[in-house]
C-alpha cells in the first residue's frame, strides 16, 4: 500500500526543497569530505535497516537534539528519510538554525535500497 502525501505536505516539501541542496545517491557516493550521515526516519524504520555509517536522529527530535550530537555548525551534514521529503524539512529546519553545509539525499532510503547498496541493522 502506497501512501498518499497531502496537497498541503507537498507545498512545503517544495518550499523546502526550493531552499534546500539535495545530493545523489551517486553524488554521495563519490563525496570525498568528511561528513555526517544522519537518519530523520522513525525509530521503527530505523531499527529495520539504515545506511552504514548512519547516526540516527529521528525528525521529531532532531531540532531539539542535533546541538549535542553535532556541535560544529559548519560541519557538512547529509539528511536522509524514506524517500526525501522528512530530511528536506529536516534540513531547512537545521539551516534557519544555523547549519550551513546541509544537504537532503535524493530519494532517501528507498533510492538506497532500489539502487542495490548496502544496509545494516544495529
């Protein structure tokens, strides 16, 4: 079963992504400079499988916890969700708060997997 993403989740999906850098799979792969990979995906989803190297902070609490676990704001952070919707919100959220090297991985978790890379389980 698919689910259906409202009109209204959608606008500001595309507001943030007007604002946000995404990067590629391909692109990610290549990228040589140190970064941090973070996870916005729910607890479940993380729990199933994630990217390695990944650090998980889920979406309804990485504004209230990225402080702590990143404190250096020029720091190149690289956002994923399921598909690259949550980790663009996620992204321009942690860029009003002063992050300025943040990116949202296009198509998130499902591209990762579709793409046939490797996924770990803690």
């Amino acid at each position: 079963m698919t689910k259906q993403h409202s009109a209204g989740f959608l606008a500001m999906v595309d507001a943030a992504k007007s604002r946000v850098r995404e990067i590629t799979i391909e692109q990610y792969n290549a990228h040589q400079a140190p970064c941090v990979l973070i996870d916005v995906r729910e607890d479940l989803e993380w729990q199933k499988g994630h990217l390695p190297q990944a650090m998980h902070i889920g979406k309804g609490v990485i504004e209230r916890d990225i402080e702590s676990k990143v404190q250096d704001k020029q720091q190149t952070l690289i956002l994923y969700c399921g598909g690259g919707f949550r980790s663009a919100l996620a992204a321009d959220a942690l860029q009003q708060m002063g992050y300025s090297d943040v990116l949202s991985l296009a198509g998130g978790y499902t591209a990762w997997v579709n793409a046939g890379l490797p996924v770990v389980q803690d």
